[in-house]
C-alpha cells in the first residue's frame, strides 16, 4: 500500500483519527509540505488552522465504517 502511495500524483496523508496527528504523508505531501513530521497535528500543518477542519473525514468515524474526501486546500 505504501509503495502505491508514494507514486501517486496527489498529496495523500494518514492521521490518528481522534486526536489528527500525522502518521504517514506521502512523497508528494512532502514535497508540497516539506516541514511535515509524523505527530503534527494535520488542520495546523495543512490548513494553517488552531481546530480541525469543519468537513474532516476523521470526524464522521465512528459513525460509518470508512470515510474519504476529496478536499480542496488553497494552500
């Protein structure tokens, strides 16, 4: 799964659904965001916010199974 990651042509990261720390960025996001470490909290690094991002997947889990969006991030 991580060699298929590290090749795709889209920022893609994993984060700790309860608490949104970085656990995994893929070669693009760190190319994109070469600051990013495992443990940052995702909507501080990637959208340059102080809370998580109002339409966070992570905040419908436990409610479905399995949750991915696309989202637009003009940073």
């Amino acid at each position: 799964m991580q060699t298929v990651l590290e090749h795709q042509d889209t920022w893609a990261y994993v984060i700790a659904p309860k608490t949104y720390e970085l656990l995994y960025a893929n070669r693009k996001a760190r190319e994109l965001v070469p600051n990013a470490a495992a443990g940052m909290k995702c909507y501080a690094l990637y959208s340059e916010r102080g809370l998580p991002c109002e339409a966070c997947p992570a905040k419908e889990l436990g409610q479905v199974e399995t949750c991915k969006k696309e989202i637009y991030n003009p940073i």
